[in-house]
C-alpha cells in the first residue's frame, strides 16, 4: 500500500516535472535553443491564474479564466521571441542559455514584485481533496494532474506528427537554412513555438499550483524537469514525459529509504549517471548523418 | 592610430604590443600598488573584493572566452578550492603551499570530471554542469565531518611567512595578497594564450571540426582547459572564502555560478579585461542599487532586485552589445583612432545559420 501511495504522489509530481520538460523539448525541437527560463514560466503561468481566478485579485471564474491565461501566456511568449530571442536568432547556445537564464531572473523578480513573495494557494477545481480507499489516500488533484498530462502529451505528440505546422517547426529545428529554401517562415514559426511553450508552461503552472502551495521560487523546479528532459533524450517529447515520470517517482521512494542528505542528491545523480552512460538519453535523437 | 614596422616573428606574439602598451600597463600596476594610499578600507575592502571576482571569473572565461565550453558549475569547483584550502590550513600546512596545493587540487578533480563530461556538447554540458553544482551543495552537506555542513567554517588567519593577515586588522596586506595572486593568474592567462595550447584553445571554440583538421587533439584541449580553468576558479573561490571570514554550503550555491557566467559575459567573453570589468559592475551592482532604492525612499531591501536587475543588464547586453564592456571599448577606441575612416560595419558578425546538433 505504502509502495501505491508513494508510486501515485510520485507520478503526479512526475507529470509536472514532465510538463516543464515538454516545454523545453518543444523549444529545443523547433528553435535548437534551450529555454532556461522554462520553470519560470510555469511559475508564472501559475500566477497569472492566480492573479485572474482568485477572489483577493480579479476573482473570474477559473473556466472563464483559463482561455485567458492561455492567451496571455502565449502573447508573452511570441513577444519574448520577437523582442529577445529573434536578436539571438543564429547565434552560439551560449548566448541563448544566458539570455534565458536572465530572462528567469527577470521573471521571478517582477512576479514577486507584483504578487509578493509569499506561499499563496491557487483556488483550482483540480484541488479536490483525498479519497479513501482502503488504507489507501488518494489526493484527487494527484490523479486529474496525470490525467491532464497524458492528454497534453498526447495532443502535442499529434501536433508534431500530423500537422503542417507541427512537421514545419521540426523542420526549422534540423536546418534552418534548408527550411528557408522550402518556403517555411521560419522566424514565424520559432515565434509559434514559444507561444505554445508558455502555454504549456501555463498548464504546468496550474496543475503544479493545484498540488499545493506557490511562491516565486517555484521556478527553480524548472532544474529537476531538466533532469527530466535530459534523462529523456532532450528532443523527445515522450522521452520527456516519461524522464519526469522517472524522476517524479525517484524522489519520494529515495526520500523514504535513503538517508536524509542523500534523497535530494537521488535526481541528480541519475542526471548525471544517464548523462555519462547514455549521454543523448532513454529515447536518444541523435543519428549518425549518412552522407 | 600606431603602425609597426616588424622586423622580428616574435613581434607577433609579445607579451606587450609594443612600448606604449607597456607602458600603459605599468602605470596601470603602479596605480593598482598605489591604491591603498589613495582610498580609505572600507573602499580598498570593496577594491580586493573586486580582485577576487576578477580571479574566479578569469577561470571560468579561459573555458567559456577561449575555449568555448559553457560551464554553470564553477562554484562546486570554487567550493572545492575554499574547503581544500582552509583544511589544509586548518592541518598546519603553511598558506602558500595550501593556497597553491588547492588550486592543483580543483584543478586535478576538475579535469578528471571534463573527461566525461566534455563528450557532452553546449545545452548537455551546461545541464551536467548546472546539476554538479547543485550536487556539490548537497555533498557538502553531507560530508559533515570535514565541512561542518550548514553550520559552515570560520576562515583561519592567514600565515604568509609568520606574518598574520587579518582582513579587519590588516586589509591592506589582504590587497596586496589578492594583487600578487591576480598578478599571477593574469600573467599566466596572458603567456598561456601566446602559447600553442592557447592557440589550440581558440581553435577549439572557433570551429572544432577544422581544430581537427589542424591537428589539435580537441578532447585532450578541452580536458586541459576544463582543468587550468577550475584550477584558477579554485584559487579564487579559496580567497573569496578566506576573505568572507565564515562560510557553508550556501555560499558556493549554483546561483554563484550563474552570477559568474554572467558577470564575464557583461564583461566582454574572450577578453581577459572583461574578467576585470565584470568584476567591477557584479561588486558595486548590489551598492549602487541600496543607494538607489534608499533614494527613492524606500528603505527595506527589496528581494531578488539583486538579480533581477542584472538579468534586465545582461539581456540588454546580449541584444545590444554581445561583445560585453570590453567589446564597447573597443569599438569606440576603433573609432577614435581611424577618425573619421571608421565605418558602423567594421564589427558586424556575419550572418549564421543554425543547423540541429541531433544530426552529426
């Protein structure tokens, strides 16, 4: 029972750390560019929600509210690429993984300017409570929180697949000089890309909200979901769902039996341990190019 | 706008250019020997601790300016350069040897860690690297017998040559300590960049492929500069410890090794004068700022304005001056000297094109 239990909390956890890491997969497929700043996003997305849904602020009805969030999130995101990442566009990672890391710092400074820094609870109807069952206690938003994540996954997975606009983001990602050639805009659609990373960002910042409290430091989760990416093979888009699957259910079984001290280090090290033995990850995208 | 007249091969790689920079140079020394005349200690505090960014930061722009490698794990190294230090400190071994001994310490562990990790390219190196540093503050933590975990250490006095050096009884013997180390790694930054493996350095960032071709082994440099980097990051992480007074996990935290990522980049990557003027605006950034907000009136510490303001700096930076403050000055020196012959384009990078890093 106390295996289910933890297992349960570990993946709802997982899904969260899944969604960020989706996040920074859609941006690395289609822009080669890493976004640091991912977990920030989510912050703020769960905050932007906050600030529409809860009644000290605007206090809209959270349905009425959520098509708002995600239109805001993702106007924020295409303007962050117009203003910030287009002048990048083309150069070294360097100077993309320091502009989003300063990008997060930003971003956290300005939420808790604007929201303060202090633990706040979102008033999400994902926050159900907890079921018995048997000796077993289910926290509900546990459940909805994975649901929602596979469907997203799911959805996203099609979109890459299937769409016009899903094969041409891929196909900006591999050559974008190439994709030029083949008459994709693509300094549009890395803008489309980042529209829908801080939409996903924005459904992570709920669901993460939904779990529990929210401050402005919720961004450095933003680290494990790297993990998460990583471990998955970055450019994978189950492969990040599933790494923050793994590193979701690690956490809690590590921090029950593993000293204390050691249970932080756990994700870490698997980071670190796949990095050295598979270093392109579980579901690895790189292939040798035949020439 | 000087010429030289070159009669000699090795007028291409002097150390100075030719007298003038030299001489500018030596004044430079004279006034940095003189400061301590000039500013009363709270100020020359301010100044050492300016040196001791520079030092750090010098370790991480031989791998980030020169060799191209981003690394977000330098404070595990400069972690790892302050506890060595101070242990060995702490079991009599006199300061110069223990000071020295640390930076071969981190140097030795930080090549031994690239050896793995530089198989890793760009995004994955910076991830490995960013998950070290957190690993390290954890570690830390656990290693309680010997780093006394979050309790942290006080810093013992330093013992040059049976002379004791305290920063609040002595701080102008404390500069002129960080002077001599900044002397040191500065000159041998300097020489090394002349040398081949400097050359192989640059070839490296520049383009590994025809690194290659010339016949640079590329893992071997970039192991080679991994180490020497950590090893000056060691250096300066055990004077920024020692000079802190007290220290614990927190102080070496990942956080630090972002500021110093960041404090290069505003500098100017790939310049060593960038090392120094980063130095300057991420020491008198946070004074600047309380003078500022006490200005305003509003007397509480706002937080996270700290990082929060740099970040707004080094976005401002990236879009308009990637070549950091060194690279402004340069350009405006450019302008000064070709008057009026100077022309807006003379800097432009050429236009690149990215190709997927998943297909090699």
């Amino acid at each position: 029972m106390e295996v289910l239990q933890l297992l349960i909390s570990g993946l709802a956890n997982g899904c969260v750390y899944g969604l960020i890491a989706l996040g920074f997969v859609l941006i690395y497929k289609a822009t080669e560019a890493v976004n640091f700043a991912q977990g920030d996003f989510m912050m703020l997305g769960a905050f932007v929600t906050l600030g529409l849904v809860n009644p000290e602020y605007a206090g809209i009805p959270f349905w009425l509210a959520l098509p708002l969030v995600f239109v805001i999130m993702g106007v924020l995101g295409y303007l962050l690429d117009i203003v910030v990442l287009r002048a990048v566009f083309g150069q070294s990672q360097v100077a993309v993984i320091i502009v989003t890391i300063a990008l997060g710092f930003v971003i956290r400074f300005a939420v808790g300017e604007i929201w303060g820094h202090e633990p706040q609870s979102l008033r999400s109807p994902l926050a159900l409570g907890d079921v018995r069952i048997g000796e077993l206690v289910l926290g509900l938003a546990d459940i909805a929180v994975i649901i929602v994540t596979l469907i997203m996954t799911f959805l996203l997975w099609q979109f890459f697949q299937r769409t016009k606009m899903g094969l041409a983001m891929q196909a900006a990602s591999q050559n974008q000089m190439a994709a030029y050639y083949m008459g994709i805009p693509v300094k549009r659609i890395q803008g489309m890309v980042w529209a829908l990373a801080g939409i996903v960002a924005a459904v992570a910042g709920i669901l993460y909200a939904s779990k529990g409290a929210l401050d402005p430091t919720a961004g450095f989760i933003g680290i494990k979901a790297f993990a998460a990416a990583v471990i998955g093979g970055f450019g994978s888009l189950p492969g990040a769902l599933l790494g923050g699957l793994i590193v979701g259910v690690i956490e809690p079984f590590a921090s029950r039996y593993l000293p204390p001290g050691w249970s932080q280090i756990a994700p870490y090290a698997l980071l670190i341990a796949v990095l050295l033995f598979r270093p392109h990850g579980l579901f690895a995208q790189v292939r040798a190019k035949k020439v | 706008m000087r010429f030289h007249f070159k009669t000699d091969y090795d007028q291409d790689i002097r150390l100075f250019e030719d007298g003038w920079t030299f001489s500018l140079y030596a004044a430079l020394l004279v006034l940095a020997l003189a400061l301590p005349l000039m500013i009363d200690p709270f100020f020359l505090g301010e100044a050492t601790n300016v040196l001791i960014w520079a030092i750090a930061g010098l370790g991480l722009m031989l791998l980030t300016g020169q060799t191209g490698q981003v690394s977000l794990g330098h404070s595990a190294f400069m972690a790892l350069g302050c506890y060595s230090c101070v242990l060995m400190m702490e079991a009599n071994v006199p300061f110069v040897v223990a000071f020295l001994l640390a930076g071969v310490i981190t140097g030795v562990v930080g090549a031994l860690i690239a050896i793995p990790a530089l198989k890793l390219h760009g995004v994955y190196l910076a991830i490995a690297t960013l998950a070290l540093a957190i690993l390290a503050d954890d570690i830390i933590v656990l290693l309680k017998e010997w780093t006394d975990g979050v309790n942290g250490k006080m810093s013992p006095p330093i013992d040059l040559f049976g002379y004791e050096i305290s920063r609040w009884n002595n701080p102008i013997e404390w500069y002129y300590l960080t002077l001599a180390v900044v002397l040191m790694v500065t000159l041998f930054y300097r020489n090394l960049l002349r040398a081949p493996l400097g050359r192989a350095f640059a070839a490296v960032r520049d383009s590994e492929i025809s690194a290659q071709a010339m016949g640079v082994n590329v893992a071997q440099t970039k192991t080679i500069a991994f180490g020497i980097s950590c090893a000056i990051t060691g250096l300066g992480g055990a004077l920024m410890g020692l000079f802190a007074g007290a220290f614990n996990n927190e102080t070496f935290n990942f956080l630090l090794s972002i500021q110093l990522l960041m404090m290069i980049v505003v500098g100017g990557l790939g310049f060593i004068h960038g090392a120094f003027l980063g130095a300057v605006v991420i020491a008198f950034l946070p004074q600047v700022l309380s003078m500022t907000t006490d200005l305003f009136g509003r007397g509480v510490a706002i937080p996270g304005l700290e990082s929060g303001v740099f970040g707004v700096i080094l976005i401002l930076f990236i879009l308009f001056e990637p070549m950091g403050l060194y690279g402004r000055w340069l350009k405006i020196r450019t302008f000064l000297e070709l008057f009026p012959f100077a022309r807006k384009d003379m800097f432009k990078r050429q236009k690149s094109y990215l190709k997927t890093e998943r297909l090699r």
